[in-house]
C-alpha cells in the first residue's frame, strides 16, 4: 500500500493538544471579525489588540497565551478570506 494513501477505516488520532479552544474559537470568531477587516482597521491595519481583548473579556479563564492562539488562527481564518 502506498503509504501516501489512508485507510478510512482507521481513525486518525486528535492532532490538538487544547480540543476546548476549538470550540471557544468557533463561539468567537465571527465577534473578531469586525478587527480583521482591512478598511476598519487603524490606518488599514488590523486590530488585534482588540480582537484578543474581546476574547479574554469573553472568557476570562484563558491564558494569555491561549488569547494569543485565538487571536493567531482568527487572523489566518479572516487573512483568506477578506478582501484586501
């Protein structure tokens, strides 16, 4: 078998050590939005100082590096997908 091929039957283990904030992402994303478009943002730049304080305003218990994560993959979810 060509090991570039998987076998469907085979479940493919959770590559995510933090499986919570994939769901926390999912609630938050579309309240970041707002600071990852490019003509709201200061002087056409993003705003992520102020999408990772809606985050931790949100939930409170996170780590700063767990916004930071937040705040990363809302920027790579919004960067292909808003207009320059």
């Amino acid at each position: 078998m060509n090991p570039a091929q998987t076998d469907s039957s085979v479940p493919v283990p959770e590559r995510r050590k933090r499986p919570d904030l994939r769901t926390i992402f999912e609630k938050i994303i579309h309240r970041v939005e707002p600071f990852f478009r490019k003509t709201d943002g200061l002087i056409g730049g993003t705003t992520e100082y102020w999408a990772a304080r809606v985050i931790h305003d949100a939930h409170p218990d996170l780590t700063h590096h767990d916004v930071k994560v937040l705040v990363d993959a809302a920027s790579r979810y919004y960067r292909g997908r808003v207009p320059a």
